[in-house]
C-alpha cells in the first residue's frame, strides 16, 4: 500500500466518523432543530454556489440563471415523486439529469460566443423558466405554487436528522466530485479556458467543448440543490425561483472567492446563517447584498478565501500534517530516550 | 375592425413601444461599443429618470411646459449619475477582468433598484404617473394616442441629435475613434476617460427620456419598473449588432414590433419569452447581428 492510498484511506474514515458524529448529535437534538434546519438549507446554498462557481469561478463564464436550474431540478423532483411514485432519491438524480438536458440546450448556442452573453441568456432563462411554470399549472400548480410535497420520511423524529444527513451526504460528494475534477486534466483545461481562452485554443485546448462540459454539470448539480429542495421544503412557487435568488447564489461565491471551493462552503454556510440573523435589518438587507458585491469586486476581488492566498483546505493534506507531526514526534521522543542512556 | 386594421394597430403600437427600447438600446449599445461592458444598471437609469420626472409633475402639476422641464432635469440628473456611476464603480475596473466588471454591474443595479425599494420617498408600492388627459385621434380606423405621439416626436428627435453628435461634433469624432481603438486615441491626444464619461452620460440621459416615456405610456413609476425593459433593449441591441448605433435603434423597432404581435395575436404571457427567444435565435443564426459586423479576436 502506497503511502497516498493511506492517506486518502485515513481521510474516508476520518469523514466518515465526523459524518456520523455531526448526524448523531442532529439525532439526540443536541443540536437544536432550528439550528439543523438552517445548515440543511445552508447545504443546499453551498450546493448551488458550488454549481455556479464552476462555471463562473472555474470556468470563468458568468451564469445568472442557476435559480432557474434549481428550479427545473425542484419541479421535475416534484412532479416525479407526486405524479409517478419515483423514490426519492431517483427522483432527485433524475432532477439533476433533467436540469443538464436545459444546460446542454441553452449551453450549446450561446457558449459559442463571449462570455458575456451567457449571463443574459442565462438571465432570460432564468426569466423563461418562471414563466413556464407559471404557465404549466397541471404540473407545477401555476402562480399559487405545489403544496404536498411528499417529505423524505413522513417520520416525524427522523426527518430533519434525514434531511440534513441527505443533504450533506450530496454536498460532501459533490465537494469531493469538484476538488477531484480540477486537480484533474479536464479541470486544468476548465481553469485554461477562464485564464486566457486565446492561449488555451493555442495550446490545442477545445475551449467550446469544455465549456459546455462544465456549464452541464454545473446545470446538473444546481438540479441536485433543485431536487433535494423539493422534498425538504415540501412546497414549491415558481416566485422563489427568481432573478434575485440566482444573485444570492452569486454573492456566495463572491465572498467566498471566486473559483475557491473552501471559500464557498464557509460563505454559504455564512451568509445562510448571517441570514436568519439580519431579518431586524428587513429591506435594508436589500441594499447590504448588492454593496457586498461591489466592494468585492473593487477591493477583494479575489474574496475572503484570497486574503488566505486563495488556498483550499484539504482533508487528505491535514491527514498527511499529522501523520508527519506525529512521526516528527515520535522520532524526538526516541532521541530524547537516546540522551538518558 | 378588420384583421389588416388590427395588425396595422399593433404595428403602430410596437412602433411606439419599439421607439422606447431602441433609446434605451442606444445606450446599452454605445457603451459596449468603447468599454465593452454590459451595462446591467442602465434599465434602473430608466427608472431613476422616470422618478425624477414623477417628482418635478407631482409639484409642479401637469402641463405641456412642466413635461418639457422634467425631462431636460430628469435627463441632467440621470447623466450626472451615469458618471457618477462610471467614475466610481466601472473606471477602477476597467483593466480587471471582464466577469468582474459584469459583476460590479450586477450590483450596481440592484442597490439601485433596491436602494430606490428602500428610500421612504419611493418606496416598493407602484405609483400612478401624472400624464396629460389622453386624446386619440382616428388616422385610416387605426387609433393613435397623444402619448404615442409624443413618444414619436421625442424619440425620432433624441435619435437625430445623438447622430447630430456622434457623426458631426469633435466629442462625437473622439467617441468613435475611443470605440474603434482606446490605445492609439490615447496615443492621438483624445482624452478617454472624458470620452467614456461623456458616453455613459449620453446613454444616461436617453435612458431617462426613455424612462419619462414609458412611464406615460403605461402610467405607473416602481423600483423594478426598469429590468424588464432594459432586458429587452439589450437584446434589441444585440439584434441589430452590439456596437452599431443605427442597429440599436432598428433593433429597437424589431424589438417593439415582435412584442406587441405577440400580444396581440398570440398570448400576452409569451411576450416576456419571446425577447428571449429571439435572443437565442439571433446568437444561433447570426451572432454580430443585422447590422454588426464580425471581428475576429485579436490576440
């Protein structure tokens, strides 16, 4: 066994044990339930945020529709368990697929050209989407919205604790997913095509293709957020899946910095929960958010994460501190034992 | 009424509403032209102007003269925010890259439009905006209102000054060659910060003319009244060829036009789609749009 493998094996474990720990305290209500349900939605934010900052972070292509992504991936959740008896959790990577299917077609025209016409297509979407659903009322229950939702489990105790334990369980995959992609080739390419696009089609990169392949699975994994919304919140309206929605998801990874996986789960978490603390603050919070955007950009462009050099924080790399801490350790205790002899 | 009257209706109707997007269009389309920027806040500068316009009528009452007056103070006080807005948030971006300057955009449009949510005087409830009493005159069984009218007679006319400047004045020359190359204009003398803020203040002021006449079309002032529209004459910009002033304003009319049929003949909930669609249609067939022209990527 390689010394890598070790490391990535002690780390699985590590996560695992925290997983179980963090659920078993949502279980005994340790953690309080209004606390657990703020870190579910604040899973799905980070879910979303991560989806837009690998096309707009990563990838460099602003998105402003992913609300509409999220709410394609909301709805066909929906009308899956409600009309056709899908379980759950098919239904929800069913929702991501459904919601890529959207990012290929709207991806494949207009990713042709500069990036800025992503962001008004995107936007339009976004747009197009509400209206649709509005408009489809045998599905989706038009402007008065789906009531009904069938829940994960209809067990009052162990919903929230499944809730939050599916949640999670997608996030910590799709943050996996995310940091195993850009460490790869692929996601060299991705991080080429946002640096200079010129250079990259020089170097034989085709900037098209990859494009299209991180605007799909950023679709895909904001149909996730989309899909586990669904049934956690049980009702759905196509008004929640607004313009302003997609630039809430937008600040995440602004704050968080752009294309730093690290800095978006922390802003997520964050701001979901600096949220449900600033609602004294009512239409004020209006005008905070869009400040936040523009201070960024002027000042900290980089974002929170860039203060920090824009580093990520890695499971396998804090294992592999210890573990040589501890050698560290163990070979001084050996000297010191030499000293006395 | 007969069914060619009703399209020659709605035709009429698209024109005056399509005269609307393509000042706001001018805008949109100008500014991309020399910072290569879209300017995502120049719908709430529509906004901003119709405010400003309710303001001076609410105080000083309705009549032709006061209208006059509101629209040079609301299109003084929308240019003196364009630079205000150029100065401040665009200018140090200028050099950074683009999705951050888009970004900025993002919020500079939505303080606005939430900061105008916010202010008291304003406020999130829509307001009924004062016109003068509607007269329509009958020209051939089709209507045409006095408001359409003036929407005509102050478009056509904002257009024919802005081609007075842009093609026949220094500041107009300087514009163009700051388009054309920002490098060499420098190296020429101009000087292109001037040459910048003189363009989004042009802009700013169309868009509150723009905005003082959407508000008397459809009588009603709100903080979100201007995304919407400013979507719309984005794309319309986009269809006659981002950069190319006469494409704004016939992508303008397309615009209207393509809005009111829908409306009229097909489903008034599709016409918010259709600019999008047709947005979709241009970038697939023909990306520069009708009047652009293609420019390979320098490198």
């Amino acid at each position: 066994m390689s010394r890598q493998y070790k490391t990535t094996i002690t780390s699985v474990w590590l996560l695992a044990v925290g997983f179980i720990i963090i659920n078993g305290l949502v279980a005994l209500r340790l953690i309080d339930e209004y606390t657990t349900q703020v870190l579910t939605i604040g899973g799905i934010n980070v879910i979303i945020a991560l989806s837009l900052n690998l096309i707009s972070g990563f990838t460099g292509q602003l998105a402003l529709g992913h609300a509409g992504f999220m709410a394609v991936g909301a709805y066909t959740t929906a009308a899956l368990i409600m009309q056709l008896n899908v379980p759950t959790f098919l239904a929800i990577l069913a929702g991501g697929l459904m919601s890529a299917l959207f990012g290929l077609v709207i991806g494949l025209p207009t990713l042709r050209l500069h990036g800025d016409y992503l962001a008004i297509v995107t936007l339009g979407f976004g747009e197009i989407i509400r209206v649709i659903m509005i408009n489809l009322s045998d599905i989706t229950g038009g402007p008065a919205g789906l009531k009904g939702i069938p829940p994960f489990t209809t067990n009052f105790f162990w919903r929230p604790v499944l809730s939050f334990a599916l949640v999670q369980l997608f996030l910590i995959l799709v943050i996996i997913m995310l940091s195993n992609l850009i460490k790869s080739s692929p996601g060299c390419a991705i991080i080429s095509v946002r640096e200079d696009e010129i250079a990259a089609n020089a170097m034989g990169i085709n900037v098209f293709y990859y494009k299209i392949f991180a605007f799909t699975l950023s679709a895909f994994i904001a149909g996730l957020g989309g899909g586990l919304y669904a049934p956690f919140f049980g009702y759905l309206n196509p008004n929640m899946f607004n313009f302003l929605k997609s630039v809430e998801f937008l600040i995440i990874v602004v704050l968080g910095g752009m294309g730093n996986i690290t800095g978006t789960v922390l802003a997520g978490f964050g701001l979901t929960y600096l949220q449900e603390f600033l609602r004294f603050l009512k239409d004020y919070r209006l005008v905070i958010y869009p400040l936040i955007l523009i201070l960024m950009m002027l000042f900290q462009p980089a974002g929170l994460m860039g203060i920090f050099g824009n580093k990520e924080f890695s499971l396998t790399g804090f294992v592999r501190n210890l573990k040589r801490k501890q050698i560290f350790r163990r070979r001084s205790a050996s000297d010191k034992a030499g000293d006395h002899q | 009424m007969g069914v060619f009257q009703q399209i020659l209706q709605q035709t009429l109707n698209g024109l005056s509403l399509g005269s609307i997007y393509a000042l706001l269009a001018l805008g949109y389309t100008m500014v991309y032209g020399i910072v290569n920027l879209i300017n995502f806040a120049h719908g709430d500068i529509l906004m901003l102007g119709a405010f400003v316009s309710y303001f001076v009528l609410k105080c000083l009452g309705v009549t032709p003269g006061t209208l006059t007056l509101s629209f040079f103070i609301s299109m003084l006080f929308c240019a003196l925010v364009g630079i205000l807005m150029e100065k401040t948030c665009y200018k140090p971006l200028r050099n950074a890259p683009r999705i951050n300057a888009l970004i900025t955009a993002i919020g500079v449009s939505f303080f606005l439009e939430n900061g105008a949510r916010v202010i008291p005087i304003i406020g999130p409830n829509p307001r009924v905006f004062p016109t003068l009493p509607s007269v329509t005159y009958e020209v051939l069984g089709v209507g045409i209102s006095r408001v359409q009218i003036l929407v005509f007679a102050v478009a056509i006319g904002l257009m024919l000054i802005l081609n007075y400047i842009v093609n026949f004045t220094r500041i107009g020359k300087a514009m163009r060659a700051v388009s054309f190359d920002k490098g060499a204009s420098y190296l020429m003398g101009i000087n292109v910060d001037q040459v910048i803020s003189f363009t989004f203040a042009l802009g700013s002021a169309l868009a509150a003319a723009a905005g003082i006449l959407f508000a008397s079309a459809y009588p009603q002032v709100e903080p979100y009244m201007g995304i919407m529209p400013g979507l719309k004459a984005f794309v319309a910009a986009v269809l006659g060829g981002i950069g190319s002033i006469p494409g704004a304003m016939l992508g303008g009319f397309i615009m209207g036009v393509a809005e009111t049929l829908t409306k009229g003949f097909l489903s008034s909930q599709l016409a918010d789609a259709i600019a999008f669609g047709l947005l979709i249609i241009i970038l697939v067939v023909k990306p520069a749009g009708i009047l652009g022209k293609a420019i390979g990527e320098k490198v």
